[in-house]
C-alpha cells in the first residue's frame, strides 16, 4: 500500500464516543457490543487535533481469525469531510488494524454504504432505500407507488391488522428463520436471536402482520431517532395480498410519530438480475418512495495468508461473501476488471 502523505489525510486513532440517539443505534454501545468480542470506534483526528469523523467497529474472534467488521458507515462530525478525505482516513485505518494485528476486513452489515473505500480494498457497489419521514404522512402516502397504496387499503379491507410488542419474540424468530431457509440462507440461533433483541432494550421493535388470527409476516426494526433499520423480515410461505406492504407501511408510521427521522430499508443490489428475487425485493422497497442512495461494500487482507484461508473456507460454505458475489457478476458482464479492485 501506498504511505499515506496527502495532507488532506486525517489520523486514524480510537477514541472514546458519547453515543446519544441522534447518531445511528448500530454506533451505540449497546448494539455494538452485542455482536462482538470487541468493539469501539475509530476517530479520524486532523492536523489540529480537531475529531472529524469516527468509524465504529467490532472485531470478531473466530477459530485463529481476528475479523474486523464495521457494523454502520464513516459518520461525520461537526462539517464533516469530503469523499477524499475519507478515503484518506480509511487508508489510514487499514494501517491502525494492520497495527494491532487483525487479520482481514470482511464486509460490512449490509445497513452499512460507505461513499469511498480504501486503495487496494475489493470492492462491490450497493445501496439502500430510505425514506425521509421529516414530512408530514399524507406525502409520505403520496410518495407510495399506486399499486402498493391499492394493496395496502385492500388488506386493510379485509382486515389484516398490525401488532407490534416483544410477545411475538419468539414468533418472528421462527418466522425469519424459515424465510431465510426456503432462499437455503442460515440464520442465528433463537437463543442468540432473543440475546439480540432484548439487549437493545427500547431501541427495537417487533412487528407482525395479524389475519384471522393468524401472523403473516413480521418485521424487526432497531432505531434511534438518527434513522429506523429494516434489519430482519419474514413471513409465511403465501401471506394475503397486502399484508406486508401494509406492515412497512404502519412501521413507517410508527417511527415517524416517535420523530425518528429516516426509515432504511437496508441493503439492495445495484444491478440485480432480471426476475431474480433480488430484483423484486428492490422493487418492493423502491415503491415506498424512499430516495436510492448508492455506495459501497469492500473488504481488505490485512494478512494476505490468513484472509485467502477464510476466504475459501467462505466459498466452499456459502459460494462466497456479498463482495464476492457482487464483483463475479461484474466480472461476467464486462464491468470490472479480474481482480475486482478499484481506486
């Protein structure tokens, strides 16, 4: 890697956060330290001394793997940075992780669009929906394509209603885990699950699509007043038409009455195939009215040896990572180069 002698660069070193509900709960101790064996944040510091952004991060102890994972993006403080400028300071946080003796940089939580990435990272781009919700509810139905509007009041007719309450814990569980497996995607243990949601205490809420008395579908939202994230959904192998476009919509409701300010849908591909499902969770979220923001998701050897070894292992289990599979689609097509690296 090239030495980092721009002085527009920002020193990277880790620094203490005062978490408070206007930055995003996955910066937030309590969020952090529930999906790592470490955790804290990485502060970009200029010449001055002046913090201008910090990157929180947790590290994952796995057989003889020290794994870095960032769980949210570079956040601004203050007037923020530019583009270069994080691109700079991430660069130097690949040198503070190489300093400390982690291993590798996997990809992030796919919350996670970083607007730039380090030189020599393999990178893939993605993206999210979000919906501003700091404009008053008749825009935010306006802004709802027609046909989701129409499948919301006709599953409204029909009297499918939403609940939402920590009683359905163990249902949305099962009803994530089942979804996952009929697309063969493994998810976490119930135990773990349960660990998951009630330590993020009132920052998180459960909701279900209720018809006759049976649940639909459910959605697991955590949020702070910075942003609600549509982390986990699920539902029955044929829910009724309309029951989890009406779900998103009452969720949308809900944080906007509690002052959240945006709703993220969390993660879709930028390019997904033609009539692959991939492409139709794009369009059910597209049809909230939420605005695309695009970026990226990249991931680094810090120890060239360890990472190929992890890498393959990845491969072998899961026919790779995001990253992975976003640049070999690129690489069919045309788009990238073989190595997938860009700068």
């Amino acid at each position: 890697m090239p030495p980092v002698t721009d002085p527009m660069a920002l020193n990277a070193a880790r620094v203490e956060m005062q978490w408070h509900p206007e930055f995003s709960i996955y910066a937030s101790p309590s969020f952090l330290k529930l999906v790592g064996d470490e955790y804290g944040w990485i502060g970009g510091i200029d010449d001055s001394g002046k913090l201008r952004c910090v990157l929180p991060y947790t590290i994952i102890r796995k057989a003889k793997f020290r794994i870095v994972r960032f769980r949210v993006e570079t956040i601004p403080i203050g007037e923020g940075i530019e583009v270069e400028e994080e691109k700079l300071f991430l660069r130097k946080t690949i040198e503070y992780f190489r300093s400390v003796g982690a291993d590798m940089i996997i990809p992030a939580t796919t919350n996670t669009i970083f607007r730039t990435y380090p030189y020599g990272a393999l990178v893939a781009p993605y993206g999210t929906y979000i919906v501003d919700l700091n404009q008053p509810e008749e825009n935010l139905w306006e802004n709802l394509h027609p046909k989701h509007r129409n499948v919301i009041r006709n599953a409204m007719k029909k009297g499918v209603e939403i609940q939402s309450g920590t009683e359905y814990l163990k249902t949305s569980y099962e009803m994530v885990r089942d979804t996952l497996k009929r697309s063969k995607m493994r998810f976490m243990s119930q135990g773990e699950f349960e660990n998951f949601v009630l330590g993020l205490n009132n920052n998180v809420k459960i909701f279900v699509a209720v018809y006759q008395g049976a649940i639909q579908g459910c959605a697991v939202v955590p949020f702070s007043t910075y942003s609600a994230y549509y982390l986990y959904g699920g539902s029955i192998f044929n829910p009724i038409t309309g029951a989890m476009n009406l779900l998103q919509w009452e969720a949308i409701r809900t944080f906007r009455n509690l002052g959240v300010k945006r709703y993220d849908f969390v993660g879709v591909r930028i390019h997904p195939d033609k009539g692959s499902k991939q492409e139709g969770l794009k369009m059910f979220k597209e049809r909230f009215g939420g605005r695309l923001i695009q970026g990226y998701m990249w991931k680094f050897a810090l120890k060239p040896i360890k990472y190929g070894v992890y890498s393959l292992a990845v491969r072998l289990l899961r026919g790779g990572d995001i990253v992975d599979l976003e640049c070999l689609k690129m690489k069919m097509a045309g788009q990238i180069d073989t190595q997938g690296v860009g700068e």
